[in-house]
C-alpha cells in the first residue's frame, strides 16, 4: 500500500481502493481520488465519512455522485471527447505518447489536432469545456512534476530545435548529456534537435564513449522528423531499445508546437498545452542550472527569462547560467554582452559564464 503524509491520500487505481477499503478505511477526508470507475463500489463508499474527499474524474452512479456531494466531497467529472487524461497523476512516457504505429494515430497528435480545434466550429459549451480540460490537465501535469522533481538535482540543456542528427553540434550536445547525467538530472524542452540529443546522451550517461558515437550513427540514418515523423521516431524508439536501461532524464515539451514532435529518449515526458506554463516551468525546475546551446528565438527568450529570474534572486536563489559558443552569442546573436552588463554588479555576476566546448561547461556545474 503506498505510504502517505498525514490525510493526504492519493488513489488512482481501483485495486488501490480496494486495499484501503479491505484495511478498515472509513474517513476519506483528504484523499484525492483519481480516473478510478467506482460503480460498483457504491456502498463502500455509502460506509464512509466523505467530506473533504475530491474525486476528479472518477466514474460514479448518479445516485452515489448525489450522496457523496451532499456529504461535503467535491466531484469533478469527466469531460467528454477529450483525448487526454485531464487529472491524471504521473507524468507521460514516450511509449504512452507515441501509442499506435503511425504518428498521425498516436496519442500526442490526437491531443495536438484536438487542442487545435478553432473555436469558431465549436459550440459556446463544447469550447468553455475543451478550455476546462486543458487547464485541469496543466494542473495536473504540474503536481505530477512537483513529484517527480522532489528529490533531484535537475540541469537544463536549452538549445535549437533545428540541429539534425549527424551534425557535429547535435553531438555536442548529446556528450554534454552524457556529462551532467553523471551529477544531475538532465531536463530539456523535450523536442528534436539539441534537445533530443541532450536526453540522447543522458539516456547512455555511464556508457563507453564508444557507445555513445553508435548511438549517433543510429539515428544519422534519419537526420530529421521531416518527411516522416515515424522513420525518425521510430529510429530513436531502436536506439532505445538497442541500449536498454539508460538513464533517467526528464523532457517538458508543449502541445503549443505541436508541429515538432516529442522526442522518445527521455524517461519522463512533463507536456503541457500553455507554452508559457511550459517555459516558466522548465527554467524553475533546474535549480543545479541551465546549459544555452547555439540557438535563435527560442533559446534567447530562455536565456532572459532565466536572467531575470537570477537578476533579483538572493544568494540562496541563484542558478548557474552558462554559454556554449563564444563566437555564436558574441557576433551571431550577441546575448551575451546584455547578459554581461544585466549581471554586472549583481549577485548573480559570478553565476554567468560564457564557453566554448561543452566539456568546459561540464566542467563548471561539476564543480
């Protein structure tokens, strides 16, 4: 039986109720009870004191929903003709998202073409439930990753999306992975190019080198998710299974892109519909601090947004910020003299650093 703190109690199987119920449980103040099918457990639930109780998405007979309403638990019901899981309590796999062979079936673009949807062919109610949906579902994505983070040293790796397998910078990032999974948890953005290699590397940390540069000439084969989502999918799904066992490492992608597929080489998959949600998210959970690969728009929105966080943060707040490419943020997209005067005189001054090599970026969170 899983363990709890106090009256916090979280049931999302029905063998779960069933356990509890077995135990003499009679109270279900506190218990947050989620996506179970309780229509046959009416009057197990007819025994128990229920006020304070929150069923969120759970099946219930009218009558049952009735009575444990009026004995002071909030019910929350399941929304109609939504793909996804709007309580859900854990995180997304690769294997979850990607649930049928072909992409264009698969979980991730049902949810991406329904979160789409314009409003103007949806009916006033149809509309007002599709935005429910996907706030309930960020929230709960957001207390799965509470729960998953707790516990763990996590670095982020931000860099472009557009690096394709078999060039020397997507293997840059994937030894930079490699690297800080040896002290950390790597996070990324969750989508192709740096980022899968990021996870990519994470994934074969503590693995020869030699490995590693197996893994790349893997998924050279396809360099890109264009045409073909599947071939490229599926060549990581190989690799995966070709060295089994990686590293864990955590992606937090957005169906805001839905364009740009998730990639499957991260072990837990935090996916949120609001890109803002998803970007505030992704630089907060990296309290060991954050790699900026060469990048464009995306990176350098990440690497402000980041600096602003540490420009009015205390000394106990700061996270290390740390620049890969002299000549890219330089002369390319010259971020890093605004990051120099932003830091100047701040606490925040011996937290950015600029580099060339990942090595040496390794090497500065290491220490």
């Amino acid at each position: 039986m899983k363990r709890t703190h106090g009256r916090l109690v979280h049931v999302d199987t029905l063998a779960e109720f069933d356990r509890r119920m077995a135990a003499g449980a009679s109270n279900l103040s506190g218990w947050r009870i989620q996506g179970v099918d309780l229509t046959d457990r009416s009057s197990d639930l007819a025994r128990c004191r229920v006020g304070g109780a929150t069923f969120l998405g759970c099946r219930l007979s009218s009558d049952t929903a009735a009575s444990v309403r009026a004995g002071g638990a909030l019910v929350l019901p399941v929304i109609p003709d939504v793909p996804i899981d709007t309580y859900r309590s854990r995180l997304y796999t690769a294997d979850e998202l990607y649930d049928t062979v072909s992409y264009a079936d698969s979980l991730d673009a049902r949810a991406y073409a329904w979160s789409m949807q314009d409003p103007r062919d949806l009916s006033a109610s149809v509309e007002e439930e599709a935005t429910l949906a996907r706030s309930l579902h960020d929230h709960a994505v957001d207390r799965a990753l509470r729960s998953w983070v707790s516990g763990r040293r996590v670095v982020g790796v931000m860099g472009g999306h557009a690096l394709r397998r078999g060039e020397a910078g997507y293997a840059d990032a994937a030894r930079l992975g490699r690297l800080l999974a040896r002290h950390a948890v790597v996070a990324t953005g969750g989508g192709p190019g740096a980022m899968e290699a990021a996870n990519l590397g994470a994934w074969l940390a503590g693995r020869p080198a030699a490995e590693l540069d197996e893994a790349l000439s893997m998924l050279a084969v396809v360099p890109t998710y264009r045409p073909s989502i599947d071939a490229w999918a599926a060549a990581a799904f190989r690799v995966r299974e070709h060295f089994a066992g990686g590293v864990e490492s955590l992606a937090i992608p957005t169906w805001h892109y839905g364009h740009e597929p998730p990639n499957v080489l991260a072990t837990a998959l935090a996916k949120y519909f609001r890109n803002a949600t998803r970007e505030a998210v992704l630089l907060e959970v990296c309290d060991a601090g954050i790699v900026f690969l060469p990048g464009a728009a995306g990176t350098v929105q990440e690497i402000f947004q980041d600096a602003c966080e540490n420009y009015y943060a205390d000394e106990s707040s700061l996270a290390p910020m740390i620049l890969v490419g002299r000549t890219h943020w330089t002369e390319d997209l010259p971020a890093w003299p605004l990051l120099q005067a932003l830091a100047r005189e701040r606490t925040m001054a011996p937290m950015v650093h600029l580099v060339d090599t990942v090595e040496e970026a390794a090497a500065l969170l290491a220490a």
